[in-house]
C-alpha cells in the first residue's frame, strides 16, 4: 500500500462534509486563519476551483499536491486551508492493479475487427476510442504501465509516439497511480467490409450510440435519445460491452441438451448480475400457463446474451398480477432456488433461441419448453 493525494469527482461533497472545513467556514479557531468570515469563504472558494480543475489527478506526494494544486508556498489559499483540503484528500491504494492478460485465441477469432473504448472509472469519461484487432484493446494500458511481457506474449506492439497516444497513456498512467483500472469496451466487433456507403454509415452510428452510451449516468433517463428502450434484441447493437462480458460470451460452450420440459427466462439485466441478483431478476411474474404449471420441478435457465446465468427447479408458483391484454391473463412467479445439477450442466454455456425452436426470444422473456416437438413458424398466407 501506498499514499496518494487524489481529487475525486465529488470534490465539493466531500469537503463541505469535513469536519475541519465546517470549523473553517464558521469559525477562526484553526490557526492562522482570517477573522473575517467572508475573506475565509473568499479562500475557500479559491480552493474548490484549484481543485475542481484537477479532478481525477493523483499526487504522489504532499507536495507534489501543495505545488500543482496550490501554487507552492507563494499560492494565496492559507496554509491551515491547504492542510485541511490535502488531509481530505488522500488515500492508500495497492501499488499496482492488475493489468488484462491477453485474450484466448478462440475470443480474438470471433472478435474479429472491432472498435473500442477505454472508459476512467473516477469519473465515467472516455479516455480514448480506437480500432484494431486482437489484443489491440489492451495496448496503451500495457504500454503506459511498461508490461512489455504481456505485449509480446499477445503479438502487439506499442502504439506509435503521437500526441494523441502520449495523451492517452498520460491519462491510464493516472487511472493506476490512483488505485483504480481502466474499463475496456468494445463497442462494435466483428465488423465486415462493407457492401455499400449506407451499411458502413449504419455501422458507424451504432459504434458512435454505444460510445456514447458509456457516458450515460443514470440508467432509464438517457441524455441520448437513441437509448430509449436499450433492451430485446437490438441492445447488443446499441450498447458498448465490457471485454471480460465479451470473453465470457465467446469462450462459452454450447449448453448441453435442453431438458423437457424446461423453460428459458431471457432477463438482459442479469448479464452484469451476481447469482443472487440473478434470482431476484427472476422473481418478476411471467405468463406462465397450467402446464408449465403442472410439472414438478420443472427446471428453468436464466439466459442474458445467449448466456445461461442461473438454473433453477420451480417448487410452486403463486399468482402475481392480471395482465390487460389478451383478456386479462395471470402472472406467476416461481417458487424455488438454484439447483446445483443444473447450474453445473447449464451455468455459463450458451443458449439460442434456435435451440427452442424460435427465430428470436420473445419480448416477454418466457420461453418453455414443454415437449420435444418445437414450436413452428406461422405459415404466410397465400397471394
């Protein structure tokens, strides 16, 4: 563990909830500080706009902090202000983070060409947007933190001396020097090369939108229009994905054989869920009809992006709520936790539709599986 002085993005919070900055504002009791209390607020304010300027920077001594921030000795925030800012300040964070290692094989193979995006965790903002293949996603955090070893080992070379990559490494170097990681996302993969201008501009905006999306804050209430309704079968187009979500989806196995009768719960939330979120996603009511009803213990896979995230044996199924179409149809939650059989077979393999019979999941999310016969398509009506 080491010290270091990081500004973080609440800097405003988290002095005006210090202790010390509160007998600052309202009292002279801290020494050497001005009688008047307007010339204390006057200082103080002069602070908060040094430091809302250097957000997200790291020092790594006090007075590398005092000199940057405040102008040394000769700065005009008094020293009995500067301490009780530079004490609000620091931290202990582990002297390095680990790094990615390099992706499979079989995950660079389906990645294909790609774009990505490096994301800053302090403060959700894109350090940078780039392309490539392979473990070129990767390239700029090993290079900035000098693990050549794990650029050779993944056949990449560093990226070449330019100011937008000097930038670029300048602002990971920070990222690791504060205790955190760097977030990577792929925003668009397995690109190919386009049959005409219409497609490669159509490509172009989802790599944008997913960009984009990274810089969303609050879920639900999108700055972005084009994240209205991010869920169904189009959310993997418009969102960017975390490398290790997509690693996860390109080195899993296909599920066994599905059992009958099962049923398949598509939930797009659970794909960043731990296991006991998952079965909290899972306890919404569905349009379970009486014969998924009627068998006991009839397994169910939770599935996110054609990955298995959750098995379970229903034990029984109460009554949620009256839907308003269809005449008035009920919804049932089912009773029952995970079953270790299950998640051993299913858990982290991959599921497609295709494997119920169906084109698509359907937009309600409830896919059974009842008898071996599958469901068939509707027939088109004759011309």
């Amino acid at each position: 563990m080491r010290t270091v002085w990081t500004v973080p993005p609440n800097i405003a919070q988290t002095l005006l909830e210090s202790p010390e900055i509160q007998m600052f504002l309202t009292s002279n009791e801290l020494p050497e500080t001005a009688d008047d209390p307007r010339q204390r607020l006057t200082e103080f304010t002069h602070a908060l706009g040094a430091l809302s300027r250097n957000i997200g920077r790291t020092f790594g001594s006090v007075d590398a902090a005092n000199r940057d921030l405040f102008g040394g000795s000769a700065g005009t925030v008094p020293v009995a202000l500067r301490l009780t800012v530079l004490r609000a300040i620091v931290t202990e964070v582990d002297d390095r983070t680990p790094t990615p290692d390099p992706l499979p094989a079989t995950v660079v193979d389906q990645l294909g060409a790609y774009v990505y995006a490096l994301l800053d965790p302090r403060d959700r903002t894109v350090v940078h947007i780039g392309s490539g293949r392979g473990n070129r996603i990767f390239a700029l955090t090993w290079t900035a933190l000098g693990e050549a070893h794990k650029l050779t080992a993944a056949g990449e070379s560093a990226p070449p001396a330019t100011p937008e990559a000097e930038a670029a490494l300048r602002r990971v170097r920070a990222v690791y020097e504060s205790g955190y990681s760097v977030e990577h996302f792929v925003v668009a993969d397995h690109l190919l090369p386009a049959a005409d201008g219409d497609h490669a501009a159509g490509a172009t905006a989802q790599a944008v939108i997913a960009a984009l999306g990274l810089l969303e804050s609050h879920r639900g209430e999108f700055v972005l229009t084009n994240l209205a309704g991010t869920t169904g079968d189009a959310e993997a187009d418009r969102v960017a994905r975390p490398i290790a979500e997509l690693v996860r989806q390109y080195s899993a196995k296909a599920a066994p054989e599905l059992p009958t009768p099962c049923v398949v719960l598509r939930i797009t939330d659970a794909k960043s869920a731990s296991a006991e979120q998952v079965r909290d996603l899972a306890d919404r009511p569905w349009p379970a009809g009486s014969a998924a009803r009627r068998v006991d213990g009839l397994p169910i896979l939770v599935v996110a992006d054609n990955i298995v995230r959750g098995a379970y044996r229903a034990t029984g199924w109460e009554a949620a709520s009256r839907t308003e179409e269809n005449g008035g149809t009920i919804l049932y939650r089912f009773l029952g936790e995970s079953d270790p059989e299950l998640e051993k077979l299913f858990v982290d393999t991959r599921v497609t539709p295709d494997r119920l019979g169906l084109k698509r999941w359907p937009s309600h999310g409830w896919a059974p599986r009842l008898t071996r016969a599958m469901p068939r398509a509707t027939p088109r009506p004759r011309t």
